[in-house]
C-alpha cells in the first residue's frame, strides 16, 4: 500500500472500500470452549465474506489463533506470521473485530500497527471504527487499547475481590460439577451423587489399601467406565479435602493480570475446616489421611529425582521441544516399530487417549535431523570458518605429542639454574663459599644452561615447522570431520531450537506444517519477535512405490527469534 496516496483519497471523500487493496483478516478467541470455537467460526465467515464482497478488494487468506489469550502476543504464532507475511508485502489491509481481539497490551497495540504502517499494512478495527491508515489513528488506538487493558485489570480485581468476601461467607467455590458431587442451587450446599461417590470411594481404597499406583487405577478406570480418567485428575481428587468433608478454599492467587502468573500457597496457608453439612463426606477421614500419607510420601520421592530434571528434559535432541498445535502439549519419544531402530515423536495427548482425542502427525527423528541439516545448510552456518577459527586457536595449543609441555619444562629448568646461579654469587659475596667453589658451580650451571638453550630452540623450531607441514593439512582434515560429525551437528541443533510447532495442513495427516522456532538473544538476553528466515518443502517416500503412509509432506517454516 502506498500510504500517502490512500491517505490522500481518504482525504478527499473516498471511502476505505473504493479503494483496490488486497485485504486479509485476523481473529481469535481466547478459550476453546465449544462456545468460543462458534465464535472464532463466525468471525471468520464474516470477514471473509466482508471482504470477498468488496469488487474492490482481493482476499488474501485471513490468519486465525485459536484458544489463545491476548495479553502476550509472542506465543500467537499465527498472528507472528501474520506480521512476517506484511513485512513481505502479501497484503495492503487487515481487517479484525475489534482492539481486544488485536492486543490488550497498549504498548503492544502500538508497537504493531506502527510496523504494519512501516510496511504499508493498514488495520481497520470494525467495531472500534478505527482505521489506521488515517493520520489520528494512534491517538484514538491508544484510548480504545487502554481502556480495554484496564478493563481486563479492573474485571480481575473485581474478580478477586469476589472471591474472597464469598470465603469468607463459607461459600463452596470451585466447578459446580466436582465428582461425586453437585452443587444446590439454592443453598450453595454439595449433594452426593452415589453412583460417583461409589467410583470415588473405590479410588481411595485401591490407592491407599490395595497400594496401587495412579497410573494403575487410571487404567482400571478407563476400562470399566466412559469419562476419561488420567493421573493428574485422581492426584487431585485424593487430595481434595471436600471428600472427607472439609471446606476448603483460597490455595493459590492470579498476581499479575496480564501475565496471567499464580502463586500456589502452602497448606498451612489454605483457609480449610470441617463443615459435614455443606459438604457431605465420601471418604472416612482415616481413610482420607491413609491416602494422603501416601502420596506424600511418593511426592518426597518424586521431588528427589525432580532434582535431575534438567537431565531429563535434555536427555534427548527434541526432548520437551515439539509441541502439538492443537492440544498445547509436548511430543513424547517412542520406538517406530520394535525391529527398527528409528525414533517417532508423538503427541502425548495422543499416547494418554488414543486418536480419537488427538490426530497430529507423528514425527520421524531421522526426518528431523535431515530437515536441520538443510536449515544448517540454508542459514549459511559456514563450516570453513568454524574450521579456521579452529586453525589459529590450535596453534597456540598442543598438538602433537607434548611439544608445548616439552617447551615449558625447559624454560622453568632454565630459570631455576639462574636462580641457583644468584645464590652462589651471594654466598661467594658473603664468604660462605670459596671462589674455587664458586667458579667450578658457575661453570656447571652455565654448561647445562646452554645445553637446554639448543634444546629448547630446536623445540622452537620444530613447533613451528608442526603448522607449515602436512601436519597443518592432516589437523584440518580432522576438524573437517569433527566439524561435519553427527555430534557436532546436534550441538548446533540444541543450542539454537527453541521449539518445533506441528499441525495438520488441511486436515490431512499425511499433509503436515512444522514451524520451527529457533532462539537467539541479544546482549541484553531478550528475545524479541520471530522472523521468517526459511520456509521449504521437505517430501517422504514420494520417489518409491511403496504404500501411501509412507508418503509424507512436510512444510518446515523457519523462524529466528531476533
């Protein structure tokens, strides 16, 4: 977009929509509940139409974050995209619902319509009725964008503030469909439900009687019954002081409302008492206290291999690195079949409830690392200069059969017999020795100074003869290898990736997207926004005749985080 001249037609009467520009839109919603996901599918239908209905606009494919929330921009990968792709010029104008949708962030509001206009990109804000293109854009922005940051500031306060004048009236807070339990209506008091308080009980028993694991009781569970039960859920439920009859209440607080960061009380901090007529027990508190022991005492045991987390979580190349679009969840590395030695990835809310909850693609490992290898090859990481930065670092070192430390020895003996030299002198001075005596040492110190003087010259020279002959030739080739080694190449891979984002293009499993993100901080540490440096097609089995599964396509986009 040529700002100036469309400003100039705004100017003189034109409406936005008379004017030929290519046009795309952006939205989202900040949940994924089923509500949230027919509202993000109606604000795309509506722009789009609103858009291809315009015989003066083009559409450009809008960009679409789903479930994600507006107060940090980094994390809306479409959204990044959507700033990279202006940047390269595939749009004039952007079309959203409204400021909240775009940023709650002020500064960041600002911060990215000012790129967008730098690259010739508009935004028009339909329900704010702001268009950026116009020259008072930004201080109407700035009003509009603090006033929904502020507002989000003033919902979590007046959130916060309910929540706690309601504890201290007693009243049971928390989801109304706790299991084993509803919640009255009119009195606030939970009610059993007995066919869920059966499972509940059951739960306690076979945990702290029959000493089963979590793990063990999930799979009970998922064989006998249609909910889906997992480890953290039982965690939870056994220990949930309501199931012994104990109101419980205020273990953690949202401390920043934009960063959406909780701290998480100690026990001793909860408000928590026996209160049987709110909150009928299911569990005895014998029972309660048998369990809990327990998984406190495996929690002690939990924390002592915690400390070797780190080593866990870098125990693989893309270990907690790949991440499932659609569930938010890291990748877990499996077998690819028990004969073969590849690794897969695969999406762990894949592993936990099978493909109907989750059908992401898995990913090869040796497919990866080809995949890096091409970006290595395409980020012009240069190996030549790797090499010869080496070159010159290893002249200053050893390098072949302790020539250095040869060298140093007879430089200290050399220093010694100086040293030896000067207290016989001072000994002669102070007639403490004959000048007999005297002359006869000095003579033999000086004969083995000169004997190490040549050795220590020929070392000299033979160290530097070491870098001028084929030795030069014989290291290089080594480096070269060593350079170009598997093991080298993963640690180039470690240190850059950040993470790896895998979705379905199309719906299509065989058909898939992986945005790779690697990191890169300044001086400062701070990474800023992810930039576009590659993005090509990486293809699996299409040159064999072998059966379609075989037959994947990758498209890899690349982005640094300068």
């Amino acid at each position: 977009m040529d700002l100036y001249t469309v400003r100039k037609q705004l100017n003189m009467g034109m409406s936005l929509t008379s004017i030929k520009l290519r046009v795309t839109d952006y939205a989202r919603v900040s949940t994924d509940h089923l509500e949230q996901k027919k509202s993000l599918q109606n604000q795309v239908e509506h722009f789009e139409q609103y858009i291809k209905e315009n015989p003066n606009w083009i559409y450009i494919k809008g960009y679409v974050d789903d479930g994600i929330t507006g107060t940090s921009d980094i994390k809306r990968n479409n959204f990044m995209k959507m700033i990279e792709d202006a940047r390269s010029g595939k749009f004039d104008l952007i079309v959203t619902k409204e400021i909240s949708r775009f940023s709650r962030n002020t500064l960041d509001s600002i911060k990215y319509t000012r790129e967008l206009l730098s690259y010739g990109v508009a935004v028009l804000f339909v329900n704010d009725n702001i268009n950026t293109a116009l020259p008072d854009s930004e201080l109407r922005l700035t009003i509009m964008a603090s006033m929904a940051q502020d507002e989000i500031r003033r919902l979590s306060e007046r959130v916060k503030f309910g929540m706690n004048r309601a504890i201290e009236r007693g009243e049971i807070l928390g989801n109304d469909l706790l299991y084993g339990y509803k919640k009255n209506k009119d009195t606030g008091a939970l009610i059993l439900i007995e066919n869920e308080a059966k499972v509940v009980r059951n739960i306690y028993e076979l945990y702290a009687i029959e000493e089963l694991s979590l793990s063990k009781i999930a799979k009970i569970l998922n064989a006998n019954q249609n909910k889906k039960w997992c480890v953290s859920t039982i965690s939870r439920m056994i220990e949930n002081p309501k199931y012994k009859g104990y109101y419980c209440a205020r273990k953690s607080e949202v401390v920043d409302y934009m960063t959406k960061r909780i701290k998480y009380f100690e026990k001793d901090d909860w408000v928590i008492y026996e209160d049987k007529e709110k909150i009928p027990p299911i569990i005895d508190e014998a029972l309660w206290e048998r369990a809990n022991n327990r998984l406190t005492s495996r929690k002690k045991q939990f924390k002592i291999r915690e400390k070797n987390k780190s080593i866990y979580k870098n125990r693989y190349l893309y270990s907690a690195k790949i991440y499932c679009q659609q569930h938010s969840v890291v990748f877990h590395r499996r077998k690819f079949r028990k004969k073969n030695k590849d690794i897969t990835w695969v999406c762990s809310e894949y592993l936990k409830n099978g493909k109907t909850t989750c059908d992401s693609p898995n990913i090869r490992e040796s497919e990866l690392n080809i995949i890096f290898k091409d970006l290595i090859s395409k980020l012009q990481i240069n190996s030549k200069d790797i090499i010869n930065i080496l070159m010159n670092y290893y002249k200053h070192l050893e390098i072949n059969n302790g020539i250095n430390e040869e060298i140093s020895f007879r430089e200290k003996e050399i220093n010694n017999l100086y040293i030896k030299k000067d207290k016989i002198l001072e000994l002669n001075i102070q007639s403490n020795l004959s000048n007999e005596e005297f002359y006869k040492k000095n003579s033999q110190f000086n004969n083995k100074i000169n004997n190490l003087t040549k050795e220590l010259n020929k070392l000299k020279i033979a160290k530097d003869k070491l870098m001028t002959t084929n030795k030069t030739k014989e290291l290089e080739n080594i480096l070269k290898l060593k350079v170009n080694s598997k093991s080298t190449i993963t640690k180039i891979i470690s240190s850059l990736l950040d993470h790896i984002v895998v979705s379905k293009i199309n719906n299509d499993k065989y058909n898939m997207e992986l945005n790779i993100f690697l990191s890169y901080k300044d001086n400062k540490n701070n990474i800023q926004q992810p930039i576009l440096k590659s993005s090509y097609v990486f293809k699996r089995g299409y040159d064999t005749k072998r059966t379609k599964r075989y037959k994947v396509y990758y498209q890899v986009n690349c982005y640094f985080c300068l």
